[in-house]
C-alpha cells in the first residue's frame, strides 16, 4: 500500500527571478509542512529532471538537492525525457515495494526559460532518433504528422483539434498557479501561427519553469491522514525512439500497454476514472491519448473534446481540469509529479474552482519523446 502524504507545485510559467535551487527548496519545504513532517523522516529523494545536465551544466542533481534539503540520504536523479517525473516516482515506488525505505519525497523540477528558442528545441530534441535529428525534425513536426494521419484516417477537421486547447485553457483560468489563465477561443487557436502544419502555436504547449514535490510511503498512516489517497497502480511501457519504425501514427502502443496493466492492478476499467491529467504537450497528443486510455472510441477523441465529454461540470472523464501541460506550463522533468499533486488535490477535494465534484478514482499519464516511454498511475482515495 502506497499513499500520499504531502504533496504541492509551485506556479508554472516564465519564473525568471527563482534559481532552480529555490524553487527545488520551495515545494520540498511545502510538500513536507502541508503534512507536519521534518526533512529528518525522509529515508530518499528521487528527482525529475530532463535537462539540468544540457541547460543547466549540473548533472549531480540529487545531491544538490539532498543538500539544499539538508539531509545526507540517498538521492536519485531519474530521467526519461518529459516522463521523467512519472518515472521518479515509479521507480520511487518500487523502492517502497522492496522494502529499503519507508518514506520518500519525489521531486519533479525543469528551468527553462533562461535559455533561447533555439537551445531548448535542441535540447529537447535529445530526445528523439538520430534519423529525426539527422534530418532537421522538431517534436512539433513529428507530432504534426501524427496529427496529418489522425485527420485523414478518422475525418477529424483542425476545428476540433482547436477545442483541446480550448478547453485546456478554459480549465487554466481556474488555476492561479497556470502560466495561461484566460481563456481563448477556436478562432484564436485557427489564427494563431502555423508552427508545423497543421499545428499552430496554440496547439503547442510553452516553454516552462517550475517543480513540484509529493512525499509517499509504504507505512500505514491511514488512521493519520483525513483524507488518505493511495497510489493503487504504477505502470510503464517503451516504444521505438523514431516514430517511422511504429506500427501506427495515430496510437502510441506504450501508452496503450500501461495503461491496460495499470487499469488490471487497481483492478478497475477505464470507464471508472473520475478525472485524468494528460500529456498535452500538444493538442493532438491529448486527442489521441483519450482513445490509447479508453475514454473515447478509435477516432472519436477529437471530437467527444469538441463535445464538452472531457470537460468540467458538463462531461464524464474530465480530462487537464488544471489546464494541462498546454495551458498549465510544461517544465518537462516536473510535469509528471505536478499531475500527481492535481490528482492528489482532485481526490482530497481540495481543487478550488477546478474541482471535480464528487471525484474518487483519478489517473495521470507522463508521456516522454513522441510516445517512446508513458507512465501510468493510478490514484484513489
């Protein structure tokens, strides 16, 4: 039994003033006090990250942040692209599991912002295939053409992939940690530039700061937390790097195979999932997310989004109720702990004016490369 004891992100965006230290010290100091506990009680930390070693020139991130944390524990840095934060705390998890410690702290962290355009797409890029770098490609080009083979096989119009972004930021202007938070409309999303067709910029996630922390045991502090949430699966699965070697353009198997395992270990279907926080990092990725976790039919993600089915107070699967990585920010090493602190507030009913009402079972799916590694987790409370 995993479960959740303290868990808080700081607010994504454009955090030009705040050292990666800082903002590593901020939500550790939180996660811990929003449950009473001292750093002292921390058997481990597992740390997300992706680019600290390329942006940063700091490789030895766990113990950077043991230190700024003022412990002397083992401390791990974990990466795996934008899935590094999921796969933290998976392996994090199983630490549990085995039995070599009994509380831990994960932290997810990304700064970004200080770097140009221009470093951080090739930053990313690190990433992908060779033939893909080789050849010029940026993520936003191969997901565009996962987009171009999704709208011709299932007749989906740019219109509808619009609405995930309308959507998202509809949910971000909820959330006052969102680096967007007005909302825009299909019109805004048509008129937008053109980043690789048929994707325009507000198809595309931003460029991010931010971190996020939650601290999980193995021990039994149910008679202790009023609102006890339980990590009841922890699923991951690869695929190829280079998306030309994939059966599919318009499924990503790994995601498929965690999700299916994950759903077998909590024991539960698809149809159970109250709330789910989705990789978006750009609108066809949430599009086709929904129909690899089993939300939506084959060809039906696109347009049950354009249908409010994924929105909150009107569907059934609430799907990014923070905003997502679209309109929440998209830290890449702290994207995948931030969705498990939005779970964790979901379940405790304590989301504000993005709550879920009535929320039990929530999901979170971290997706890194074009689809080559997705975590799955499942929580309950």
């Amino acid at each position: 039994m995993i479960n959740i004891l303290g868990a808080y992100a700081t607010k994504f965006g454009e955090l030009w003033n705040i050292s990666p230290r800082a903002l590593a010290k901020e939500v550790m100091e939180n996660a811990l006090k929003s449950f009473g506990l001292k750093a002292s009680q921390i058997d481990a930390l597992f740390v997300g990250n992706m680019l600290s070693g390329i942006l940063g020139n700091q490789t030895n991130l766990g113990s950077l942040v043991a230190e700024e944390l003022g412990v002397q524990i083992p401390a791990f840095r974990i990466e795996g692209a934008c899935a590094s934060g999921g796969l933290a705390l998976h392996n994090a998890i199983n630490s549990l599991k085995a039995g070599q410690y009994k509380t831990v702290l994960v932290l997810g962290i990304e700064k970004m912002t200080d770097h140009s355009q221009d470093e951080i797409t090739t930053a990313l890029m690190a990433a992908g295939s060779d033939e893909e770098r080789m050849a010029g490609s940026t993520f936003p080009g191969v997901y565009a053409l996962m987009a171009q083979a999704y709208m011709r096989k299932y007749s989906v119009s740019e219109e509808d992939l619009a609405a995930v972004s309308v959507k998202n930021h509809y949910h971000g202007s909820l959330n006052p940690k969102a680096q967007f938070q007005s909302p825009i409309t299909i019109a805004d999303v048509m008129k937008s530039s053109k980043i690789a067709d048929p994707l325009k910029l507000l198809d595309c996630s931003p460029i991010s700061d931010g971190a996020a922390a939650v601290v999980i045991t193995s021990e039994n502090t149910i008679r202790k937390v009023k609102k006890p949430i339980q990590i009841v699966a922890s699923e991951v699965a690869t695929d190829t790097l280079s998306l030309h070697d994939r059966k599919s353009f318009t499924s990503l198997s790994a995601v498929v195979e965690a999700s299916g395992k994950a759903y077998r270990k909590a024991g539960i279907k698809s149809g159970d999932i109250d709330v789910a926080e989705i990789h978006d990092c750009f609108s066809i990725s949430e599009a086709i997310a929904t129909e690899d976790l089993g939300f939506s039919e084959k060809g039906h993600g696109a347009k049950d989004i354009a249908q409010g089915r994924r929105t909150l107070s009107n569907g059934d699967i609430i799907c990014n109720p923070s905003g997502g990585l679209k309109a929440c920010g998209h830290p890449v090493g702290a994207t995948g702990i931030k969705q498990i602190v939005e779970i964790t507030e979901q379940l405790r009913g304590e989301a504000g004016k993005k709550q879920v009402k009535g929320a039990k079972i929530g999901l979170t799916h971290n997706v890194g490369g074009s689809g080559t590694v997705a975590v799955i987790h499942i929580l309950q409370n």
